[in-house]
C-alpha cells in the first residue's frame, strides 16, 4: 500500500487477502481451478453424471485419452471426492466408477 492511502474493508486489496491468493499455488482456489480445468476431468465428469461406468467404458467413449491419463485422472477425481469407485469380488473384479453429489454439484453449471 503507498503512503497517504487507507484501507477501506471490502476493497479489492482487503477482500483478495481475506479469499486467498489465486496466484499462490498453494491457494485452495488455484487448486480447485487446476482440478476441473483438466479437458479429461470435465469429460469424466459428465459421462459419469449420466451414469455410473466401468473403467473400459469410459476408456471407449472418451476418444483420444489414453489408460494412463484415465487412471491417473480418474485417482486424482476419487481423491478430490469427485468420484467413487466401488469395487466388487467377481471374477474378475469389477470396478465401477459414480459421481458423487460433490462432483455433481460442481458439473451443474457445464451440464446445462
């Protein structure tokens, strides 16, 4: 702040300190825009929201992503509490991936 300036609550200077720095990285809001800014995320996230699917359905439908990427993301999604997996003792095992009501109310917005 320069001298001679005061601070007045509910200016753009006082409220940015109060909701965290976007541009610290470890700033919740930077990592929630990290998190569904991800293309492979947002289309997990909407097929999942029409239904629950297993591993390779998803791998069939969203063209382009790789095992990899989809294993990696769909973990970094069950981590957030975006997604569940529920996993079942058949043989072999089934993995079936849902959106939970988190995830759900995030994707709101996008699926309109």
């Amino acid at each position: 702040m320069q001298e001679g300036t005061i601070s007045i609550a509910g200016s753009a200077e006082g409220t940015a300190c109060a909701r965290g720095n976007v541009y610290a990285a470890d700033c919740p809001t930077r990592m929630l825009l990290d998190r569904i800014a991800d293309k492979w995320s947002v289309l997990i996230l909407l097929l999942l929201g029409e239904s629950e699917h297993r591993f390779n359905a998803l791998r069939r439908r969203i063209e382009g992503i790789s095992q990899k990427m989809l294993a990696q993301t769909l973990r970094g999604l069950e981590r957030d509490g975006l997604v569940a997996r529920a996993v079942e003792a058949t043989v072999p095992v089934t993995v079936t991936y849902s959106i939970t009501p988190l995830g759900r109310d995030l994707m709101a917005p996008a699926s309109r």
